[in-house]
C-alpha cells in the first residue's frame, strides 16, 4: 500500500477542506494517507512517504505563508525529494495564481515528480473544486 502524505497549511480553514479532499482521494485510490498540519509535519513524514500533497493559500503578494509553510518547503527542498512523486494545491482569494506557477517552478528545479498541475480554488472550495482536489489525491497512488 503506497504511503501519502498530505501536507498543508491553513489561515482560514480554506486549504485544510482541500487537503481533507486530497486526502480522502488518496485513501479512495488505495492509499495510507498521513494529514498533518505543516506545524505539526517532519522531515521524516516527507521521506518517508511514497508521495507527498503539499497545500498553502495565497498570501501577502502572492507568496506562501512564510512563518511556518516557507520554512518547511526550504527544509524539504535540502533533503533528496529527487523523482519524489507530488502535488500541490490551495486556495486564494485575489491574483492569478502566480504563487502557484512559482511554487511549482521550485519543486521542479529541486527535481520532484510533479503529478499534475497544482490546483487553485477561489476562496471556500466548493462541492465542484472539492471533487477537483479528490481526483488529484487519487493522482498520488
């Protein structure tokens, strides 16, 4: 059984009802799924686990939350996630997306598997965008 680790921050409560649905597409395709809050995730949960979700809203000038979310990505970013199958995904509430396309941009250079686009919802994710973060959960198994 392939192990998932389901990542994420979450000022609102938005990007925790995503990851809960990346989670449950995981669980549904299979998989074990680990759901932890970035305060409470490690290194170990990282490279440990067969795939990784990584989830973080939008914020300030479209950047990730810096106080917890950045500190944990660049901890990950020195350990060898080479080829390590993963997704990205959050939710925001203005912009384009640009904190996404550079968030995806990172993990690349840092040479993980991207398995899909990283999903953005506008604001409180919807039953539409729910089912959006379930089919890419199952994406990890």
């Amino acid at each position: 059984m392939k192990k998932v680790a389901v990542i994420f921050w979450s000022g609102t409560g938005n990007t925790e009802k995503m990851a809960e649905a990346v989670a449950e597409g995981a669980r549904e395709a299979g998989a074990e799924v680990k759901l932890l809050p970035v305060e409470k995730a490690t290194k170990d949960d990282v490279l440990s686990a067969d795939a990784l979700a990584l989830g973080c809203p939008s914020m300030g000038a479209e950047v990730l939350e810096e106080e917890e979310m950045e500190p944990f990505v660049e901890e990950i970013e020195k350990e060898n996630i080479k080829d390590k199958p993963m997704i990205l995904f959050g939710s925001y509430d203005w912009g384009d997306g640009q904190w996404m396309k550079d968030w995806e941009e990172r993990m690349k250079s840092a040479g993980v598997n991207l398995l899909d686009d990283g999903l953005i919802v506008q604001n409180t994710p919807d039953d539409f965008g729910l089912n959006l973060c379930k089919e890419l959960g199952k994406k990890t198994v």
